[in-house]
C-alpha cells in the first residue's frame, strides 16, 4: 500500500482521536503516503446540492488512496454525525460509489472503558452496505484515549505499536485484494 486515507477523528482541539491518528501518521509515513480529509468542512448531506467542491476533494481523495483508515471516537454508542455525514456524501450512487471494494480498516477510540468498541460494529456494518472490503483483524480499540493524550500527543506506546502491526497487516492484505473497481468483491 501506498497512499492512505485517515478519515474521521474529532473536531474539537484537544481531541484524543486526532493525536492518536497523528501518532500513527508519524509513524507509519517512512512506509506510506498517509493524508487526513478535514470532513468538518462539508455541508450538511443534501441532494439538492449537487456535488459541492469539498464533496469531489473527499470523493476524490478516496479515490486516489489505496486503503482508508477510520480513527473515530464513539458518540452515543455509534458513530459521530460528522463521520456520518462524510460517509453519506461519498456513498452514492449507491453500490456503485467510490466505497465500493475499498480496503477499509476502523480503529475507534473512548474516553470510557470500552474504546468505542460498538460504534466500531456500527462504522463496520456501513462500510458493508457499501460494498467496502473491511479489513478482518482483531478489533483495534482504544480505550481511556483521554488519559492517553498529553497536550495534544498520543503519549502510549503500546497503543500506537498494537496498530503499528495491524497497520502493517492490513497493507499487505490491501496489496492482495487490490481496490480496481470492477473487481470482484
Ligand atoms: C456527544 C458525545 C457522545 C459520547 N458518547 C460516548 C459513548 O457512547 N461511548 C463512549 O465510550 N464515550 C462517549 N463519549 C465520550 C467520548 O469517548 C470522549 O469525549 C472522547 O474523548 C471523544 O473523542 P475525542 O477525544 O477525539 O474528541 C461521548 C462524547 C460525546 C461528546
């Protein structure tokens, strides 16, 4: 794999999910091209809006990447409207969008005990009905992500190296079923 996609940590400053998907950008961009969409600038989904210039840069940022890496908190147990809202955007047409047959992997992350663990089913679930490839691996979840975050850095080690190893499982798994569209999924 080499260009990835991290789509979804949250907007707020100090947010943990967002120092956890930096950590993994430093550490994974000696062996990957690896860009960030800010989905906090896209409308709200509606269809009357036709294709507004920040859809077609997600659209096509997902596109040009070989894999997409999801880095979400859980909200109320799912996933954030944010992250909704992006996924909708780039969703239609539908079974035919540019999901389709993209290798995906999710890692979520709590302030909580249980690191997101039910919204990683959620994003999981979506990412199926759009025909995504969704990597099979061990859940990555990140649990008491706040506790891990000092002044904006992801400071645990053993987190980062857990999906360091997935990471790099997932590339070469990526590298296997490829992301042409066409293929068979
Ligand atoms: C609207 C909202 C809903 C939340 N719901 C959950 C939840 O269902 N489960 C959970 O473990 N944490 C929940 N939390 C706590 C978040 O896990 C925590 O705020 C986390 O730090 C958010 O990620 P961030 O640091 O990247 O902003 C919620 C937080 C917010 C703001």
């Amino acid at each position: 794999m080499s260009k990835l996609l991290i789509l979804g940590p949250s907007l707020r400053e100090a947010s943990s999910s967002a120092a956890l998907a930096r950590a993994l950008t430093k550490r994974m961009s000696p062996k990957m091209a690896i860009s960030t969409f800010e989905i906090g600038q896209l409308p709200h989904y509606n269809a009357d809006l036709g294709k507004p210039d920040a859809v077609a840069e997600l659209i096509a940022a997902i596109d040009a990447a070989d894999g997409v890496l999801f880095v979400t908190p859980e909200y109320n147990y799912s996933i954030p409207g944010v992250l909704k809202n992006a996924i909708d955007w780039a969703s239609r047409p539908a079974y035919a969008s540019v999901f389709r047959g993209k290798p995906c992997f999710v890692v979520t992350t709590s302030g909580g005990a249980m690191g997101g663990v039910r919204a990683q089913s959620h994003l999981k679930y979506i990412l199926n009905g759009m025909l995504a490839r969704v990597f099979p691996w061990q859940e990555a979840i990140v649990p008491f992500a706040n506790k891990k975050t000092e002044e904006g850095r992801f400071a645990d080690e053993e987190t980062i190296s857990f999906i360091e190893t997935a990471l790099n499982a997932f590339a070469d798994w990526a590298r296997l079923v490829g992301t042409k569209e066409g293929q068979e999924i």
